[in-house]
C-alpha cells in the first residue's frame, strides 16, 4: 500500500513496507544518509517501493538525491514509472543487471530488495554493480537467507546462505562485507565498500 501527501511543497509518495523488511531497509536508509550517497542504483527494481522509499527518506539531504531503478520486466518498469509520477528525482529505465548501459563509476550506492537470487546471473549482477560503482561506493543487498525459516518458499533453491552471499561479494571484488539478519532470520541485509584499486576476481573463480 501507499499513499500521497504534500511535503516542502510537492506530492511525496508514502511507500508501505512490509512488517519482515522495515528494520533492514530503514537501516539501509540510515548507511545511504550516513555515507553521504547521491546518486543510487536499485537493481531489480520491480514497481519500484525501494527506489521510492530511498528517495522520500533522503529528499531531507543538503545535497538531495537520485535514485534511478532498473529491471527487465517492462510490466513492473511501466507500474513503477506511474508511481514516480509526483517525484522529480526518481527515475526507472528497462534494463538488465548483468549489462547495464551506465558508465564506469557511475553511481555512490547500488541497492537492491528481494532480487537478486531472482536474476539469472546474480554473480554477473554484483560485478556489474561494482562497476558502476564509484571508489568509495557501497552495496546494500536485502534478500531472503536460504535457511529453515524460507525452506517452503517457492524461490529457495536460488537464495543465498549468509556465508554464499558474503563470498560473493568478495568474489565480485567488494571489501569491509558485513551482513545483517532480520529478527525472525529469514532476511538479510549485506553491505560491502568499493576501495579504490580493487578489482573483481574473474568470474571463471567467481
């Protein structure tokens, strides 16, 4: 659910989430603010509530921010387009996480909600996003832990563990990985820098 509502003079979307992903993205909120990031990168955007949300709760920053959301579903991109209607600096575009049209260094934060174990090559994914990372960057990733608690779900063959998800994001060339469970441990938020020099392993390793 949401809904809309004037705020410094403009339309603001209010974006619902829901009870098992609010502490994890309000979190992620808090490192986007706390490190400064301006320009942010949601893959996976599907309707695109993360990018709207991100964008509601940094709007407050000195500096503002651009969120532009990606997918490959033109359904969902259209739906999220729609949504984004009242919100300047908000953005979606039909593209494919493994091969985005961005250029090197693009972007200070790549986000993502419940996605990646959804893209066909989520190792191609995170190498993507460490490209169009800036040095500096980081990467928030919220998704399902493949665990006791998500063994019924329809998707859990394709999570991750916390200990996959942590070496992938090394493999894809990020530093300083932490990774952060929801209370009921079903979800998780990982987090890792782009330092400056550092490159991904080749993915014949990855």
């Amino acid at each position: 659910m949401e809904k809309s509502g004037k705020k410094g003079g403009c339309v603001a979307v209010v974006v619902e989430l829901l009870p098992n992903e609010e502490a994890l993205v309000q979190e992620l909120c808090r490192r986007l603010k706390q490190r400064g990031a301006r320009r942010i990168l949601d893959v996976g955007c599907g309707t695109g509530k993360l990018a709207l949300f991100i964008a509601e709760m940094l709007r407050e920053q000195k500096e503002g921010c651009v969120v532009v959301g990606i997918d490959t579903d033109t359904t969902k991109v259209k739906k999220a387009r729609e949504r984004a209607l009242s919100m300047k600096f908000v953005s979606f575009e039909v593209q494919s996480a493994t091969q985005t049209r961005f250029k090197d260094g693009s972007f200070d934060a790549v986000v993502s909600l419940k996605a990646l174990h959804e893209i066909s090559d989520a190792y191609a994914a995170l190498r993507e996003a460490f490209r169009v990372l800036r040095s500096g960057g980081s990467i928030f990733i919220i998704d399902w832990v493949r665990c006791p608690a998500t063994e019924n779900h329809a998707h859990f063959p394709l999570y991750f563990t916390e200990e996959s998800m942590r070496d992938a994001l090394i493999n894809a060339g990020f530093e300083d990985v932490s990774i952060e469970k929801s209370k009921s441990g079903e979800l998780m938020l990982a987090s890792g820098l782009k330092l400056r020099g550092k490159q991904p392993i080749p993915s014949s390793s990855a």
